[in-house]
C-alpha cells in the first residue's frame, strides 16, 4: 500500500521546507494550503524537480466540513494508499494583551491551532492503526512552552498541541504510531517578519534567528525510521533561548 505524507501550511516557510525533507524520505507529499495557489504549486514544482511526488489539497485547517470534505474526496480517489506521516504544521497567530484582546482573536487561533489538530489527526488516524504504522509529527512553539506576553492565545493552542501530543502518544504507541512535537524559536518566516532580528538576537544564545530547513531536518528525522524508538517527546529549535 502506497503511503503518502500529509503536510498542513505546506506551500511557504517551514512548511515548504517540511515538504521537501519529508519528499526526499521517499513520501509522495500532500501539500495543504487555504489561499495562496501559486506559492503552493511553486512547492509542488520544487518537489517534482527534485525528483519526488507530491500533489495538492486545499482546504482551510479551522474549518472542520472542509477538512472532512476534503479528506473524504482524498481518500476515495486513493483506494490504494494511506496517509502514514502527518505534519501538523499550519497555524496562524493574532498577537494581543488578553485585555484587550477580541473573540475572534482568540476564537481564530484556537481553531486554526489547536482545532485543526483534533479535526485532522482524527481524520487520518483510523489508516494508521490499521496498519500498524504512523508518524504524527505536530510543529508547537516556543510560545507553547515559555508562554510569551501578547500570545496568550498563541501559547494556549500552542501548549495544548503539545499535552495532545503526549496523551495522544500514550494512546496509539501500541500500534507502532509515534506522536511527537517540535516546538520553534525565532525562526525568519512570514510569520516573524514584523520582528527586528536586531532586538531580538542578543536574548539567543546563537545569536540569530533559525531558518525553515533547521526545523524541518528535525520533523523530518522524526518522520523518519531511525526516530522508531521516540514517542511523547518536544524537541526546541530555539537556539538555547529557553531550555
């Protein structure tokens, strides 16, 4: 039975790297992505250029009818297949002082965060027992960790994400499912790009920000075989900011 990857945010940023690592382990890779059709097909071509395969699914990870819709189609048209590797990777953040902070705000980052990882991992999970093998791999943060001021929304979906995984792990470990999480630092993606590296670095003990592929070789090693003995686990990117 052919086994696919399926990557959550995978058209820009970490998850485009994720999608290449996770392609190069010899997945046929499903990029998810909700609105940017052309960054997401120019991940497909750097997928099929490299030599691997990979098509693509669009549908918006907080919304629970189109995950299913779009899970039901895949699995209809792929008799033949399962998805055996999940990456958990899209989540957006709408940064604010709990005081001031709205509902939507909150409500928002929740769903995309932490709702999407219920929604989604239930969805697939069913596959991976019954054949014994799966590797759910859910991308945190530091946020989830540390807690940080501004995201208390962002660090609630982020810290929950990471109880999940730990439960989750103690659930399916039986089957030859692993469960883990690998929480980023400061990493240059669209999503710190209001940051100033400048202001930021000196609290790093490396001095600088971390790149996409540095968290990417992590997830994919945990996709990987060689991770088979590693389950329950959350593994910093952050370089040394908080240990």
């Amino acid at each position: 039975m052919k086994k696919y990857a399926l990557v959550t945010g995978g058209s820009r940023g970490i998850g485009r790297e994720i999608c290449m690592k996770v392609a190069a382990l010899g997945y046929a890779v499903i990029i998810n992505y909700k609105t940017n059709d052309e960054e997401a097909q120019h991940t497909l071509e750097m997928i099929l250029h490299g030599g691997g395969e990979g098509e693509l699914l669009k549908f918006d990870v907080s919304d629970p009818q189109a995950i299913d819709k779009a899970l039901d189609e895949w699995f209809e048209s792929h008799h033949e297949a399962y998805i055996a590797v999940l990456v958990n990777n899209a989540g957006i953040r709408r940064d604010n002082l709990l005081v001031f902070m709205s509902d939507a705000e909150w409500n928002d980052v929740l769903s995309t965060n932490l709702g999407s990882f219920f929604h989604i991992t239930r969805k697939v999970l069913k596959n991976m027992l019954i054949n014994r093998y799966g590797r759910i791999v859910n991308v945190v943060s530091l946020s989830g960790i540390k807690g940080l001021p501004g995201q208390t929304n962002y660090s609630a979906a982020k810290a929950g994400m990471i109880a999940a995984t730990k439960a989750l792990a103690q659930e399916v470990g039986r089957k030859n499912v692993t469960v883990n999480a690998v929480a980023p630092g400061f990493i240059r993606t669209d999503m710190t790009k209001d940051m100033d590296e400048k202001d930021f670095k000196a609290l790093i003990p490396l001095n600088r920000f971390g790149n996409p592929e540095e968290v990417a070789e992590v997830v994919a090693f945990l996709a990987s075989d060689k991770a088979s003995y590693i389950t329950g686990e959350v593994v910093s990117v952050n370089g040394g900011i908080y240990t």
